[in-house]
C-alpha cells in the first residue's frame, strides 16, 4: 500500500528521495542486518554514505548498527530540521 501511495498521494517523497527500495524487494525484514546490507549493495553505495529515515526505533538502531546513518522520523518539521543539519534538505 506504502508503495502505491508513492505514485499517488506521497508523489513528494518519491520525487524527492530516488530510488526508494522496500525491506520486502530486499528479501530481508528491517532491522535484519541482512535487509541494510542488501539495500547498500542495490545501491551501490557503502553503508557510512547512506541514511535511513524510520518511524521505528528498533529499524534506526538497527541501520546505525549496521553502519548507515540514520534518522527516528517524529514529524516532518522535525525531518526537515534533521535534513538540513546533515545538508540533505529537500
């Protein structure tokens, strides 16, 4: 449903963020360290290059583990702060 909603009322977030990878394409659930190694590979890109952005706690800490930076999302004012500090804002 997440990724339907992509293409319809979240079009910001995907015009935005590209590509957008799912734990269920990865073969792994988060926060598996299996699913951030996968998705860094589908990327290209080494884990400290990437970012995590969850609602989860236990999904942040399991990227942080796993290398990746990464963000608790609470709101999106918050995001937006977060996002600028790193100097990924949108």
């Amino acid at each position: 449903m997440l990724e339907e909603c992509l293409h319809r009322g979240l079009v910001r977030v995907s015009e935005v963020f590209e590509p957008i990878l799912f734990a269920w394409h990865l073969g792994a659930p988060k926060p598996d360290p299996l699913s951030y190694e996968r998705a860094a590979a589908a990327l290209g890109h080494d884990a400290a290059e990437l970012l995590l952005v969850d609602d989860s706690e236990t999904n942040v800490s399991g990227a942080l583990r796993s290398g990746w930076n990464a963000i608790l999302f609470e709101d999106s004012a918050q995001l937006t702060r977060e996002l600028s500090a790193t100097g990924l804002s949108a």
